[in-house]
C-alpha cells in the first residue's frame, strides 16, 4: 500500500476555503434620487449584470435619505457609487473616488439646474422671484436641484434668505409637486425632472413650466473609491459603457439611454458653477 505524503496546513488550507477572488464583493451605492423601491427595481438588473461581467457579487445598496447615503460615502461603504457630481467632486478631493462613467439621459449626456413655475404664477422673469419661496429638491449638496439653480439666482442678484426663502423637499420630483400644488413659488431642480414618470403622474405638466436654467454640465456620475485596483474598474467600465444593443433592457430598467466613459476632466463646468455659488475651489 503507498505512503501518502503528509499535506501542508497552508496546502490543506487552500484546498478547504474558497479563494479571497470568490469570496469577494462588490458595494454598488445608489444615492436616493427616488423612492427606495423604485432605486431597487430600476439598478437590480445592472448589479446582476455586473455580478456576471466580474465574477463577483455586486450588492445594490440604497440608502433611506441623502445623510444616510453620504455618510456611507465618508465611510468607504461604496466599491461603486452613483450620485450626483457635486458629490463626486466632495468625495474625489476628500476620499479620492475616481469617476469612470455618466449617466446618458433623454438623449443627453449634460444636464441643467432649472427653476420650474405654475404658468398661473404670474412669474415672468428670475427677478420676480424677489420676496418669494423657492422649494429646492435635495439639500444643498444637489448640484440641479440646489447649487445650479442658486448659480441662476445669484446672476440675476437675488441672494439666499435676503430676497427669497429657502424650502427643500425630500428630492426633485417632490419640488416640482409642491409647486404644482402651491407650496412654494418655484422648484429647483434638474431640467429633466419634468419629464419623469413620478410628476407627469403626479401633475399636470402642461401647468408648469420651466422659467430659466443654469449653463449646462455633465450628467450623473458613476465612481469607484480609491482603493479599487485600476483593473477592476477598467472591468466594471466596459461592463457598463459596453450594454447599448447588447442588454438595452438594463438601461431602460435604470431609465437611461447609455452610460458614456467620462473622467475627472469633464467635470470643469460643475467646478466653475460651484465655484460662482459656494466661492470653494474642488
């Protein structure tokens, strides 16, 4: 009968566990731009999708609020991030998140901050929103809902709490619904906003109307924190600028026509509009 050789306890170790690769997992944090439910039905798909593409499990997480959501940006919960760019320009310069890809949306890869009226208001122009109440989607980190409309205020010389009072509601779309039913005198919010399916729901668009917006910058951003090796989200990259006419149904489940490659480069305009409103270099 032949002698077995006795086995390492590094070998017996290696052979019993599964490797460090596989039992890897990826965080993908998605910022609450919409209800909880409604994040998990529109990004399970491309976390599914990416699970594949990589070979590891990538969990979707959504968090309750925005103080929720960045306190888990702070903490380095995310692998992979979507939020908004002002956020990725905080989370870059303070964690170093590298952005890889953008949002395309209604056949744009730029967005604008607009300020959004009842047609009835009797609003013409930004100046006659001296002495009114202006009800921002977000808190003051959202770059369309708060700082891009801000930036539109400011040009036309109204100050914050001097010539109008600050409202926020919980996101954008609630802005628009609190203007539509007369809680506020005008929405901040992203240009697109009256386009979603929750306020064309909840409103009769055809009685709003969007009195002016900021210049226009690049969409929401994708991110991967600093730690993740350059490969892996060169991976995640590909995975996901590549699902146009290969897996449309992700896109349309996250309500996007594509997400483009992008860079930190392409967030000049974002930093000039902080830069006017907030008066803090990023």
């Amino acid at each position: 009968m032949p002698t077995l050789k006795p086995v390492s306890f590094a070998l017996a170790c290696a052979l019993a566990l599964p490797s460090f690769a596989a039992l890897a997992e990826i965080n993908m944090g998605v910022f609450p731009r919409r209800p909880i439910a409604v994040t998990h039905k529109a990004f399970k798909p491309l976390a599914e999708k990416l699970s594949a593409a990589l070979g590891e499990k990538v969990n979707l997480v959504v968090a309750k609020n925005f103080k929720s959501f960045w306190k888990g940006v702070e903490s380095g919960k995310y692998d992979l991030v979507h939020y908004n760019q002002f956020h990725y320009l905080l989370s870059h310069q303070a964690y170093g998140y590298r952005v890889i890809a953008v949002n395309k949306e209604f056949g744009n890869s730029t967005i604008a901050g607009a300020l959004t009226i009842r047609k009835d208001s009797g609003i013409q122009s930004v100046a006659d929103l001296k002495g009114k109440t202006i009800l921002f989607g977000g808190g003051k980190k959202a770059m369309g809902s708060y700082i891009a409309p801000t930036a539109v205020l400011k040009k036309a010389g109204l100050r914050e709490g001097v010539d109008y009072q600050v409202k926020f509601a919980k996101n954008p779309p609630s802005a628009l619904i609190g203007v539509y039913n007369k809680a506020a005198d005008a929405a901040g919010s992203g240009n697109v906003i009256l386009k979603t399916g929750v306020v064309k729901k909840k409103t009769d668009v055809s009685k709003l109307k969007i009195l002016a917006e900021s210049d226009a910058f690049i969409q929401l951003p994708w991110a991967v924190k600093s730690t993740m090796p350059s490969g892996k989200a060169e991976k995640i990259q590909q995975a996901m600028t590549s699902l146009k006419g290969q897996d449309d149904a992700v896109l349309k489940a996250a309500k996007v026509n594509d997400f483009i490659p992008a860079n930190d480069s392409d967030f000049a305009k974002v930093r000039e509009i902080v830069k006017y409103v907030t008066g803090k270099d990023y």
